[in-house]
C-alpha cells in the first residue's frame, strides 16, 4: 500500500499527539501528494482515501490541519 510507510510510523510511536510538519511525513516512504498540501480535506479520517486508511488501521487519526503552517495533528483513537 503507498501509504504503508505512514502507517508503520504511527504503529511504531508511544507517544500521543503528534504535531506533525509536512515535511515530516513527506520524508517518510509514500511521501505526499500535491492535494495534502493544498487540499485539508485530504487529511480527513474518511476511509474512503487511502491515506486515511493507513492512519485508521495504525490506530491513529487526524484531528486538526493547517495548510497555512502545513501541520497536521494526529491522536491515538481511542
């Protein structure tokens, strides 16, 4: 899956939140699509994008992004 890097990331991370730049999760393998940085509705936690799967299935998701700042903030779901 392209986004398996993200979600093996988000398995991986003890600690919640995580404030994420941009840029971070760009490095990471998938990378972002130009929409992530130009589209907020991207980020959603809609299991119909596959970016959102990747999150969801790790146990984490999306709770506030700025396209100004190009943060995102993801939350363990509880």
């Amino acid at each position: 899956m392209k986004y398996d890097g993200l979600r093996q990331h988000l398995q991986a991370r003890a600690q919640s939140p995580w404030r994420a730049r941009f840029s971070e999760v760009e490095a990471l393998p998938g990378g972002l699509p130009p929409s992530a940085y130009n589209h907020a509705a991207w980020w959603s936690n809609s299991q119909s994008h596959p970016e959102a799967v990747a999150w969801l299935a790790a146990g984490w998701r999306t709770e506030a992004v700025n396209l100004t700042s190009r943060t995102v903030t993801f939350v363990r779901s509880s």
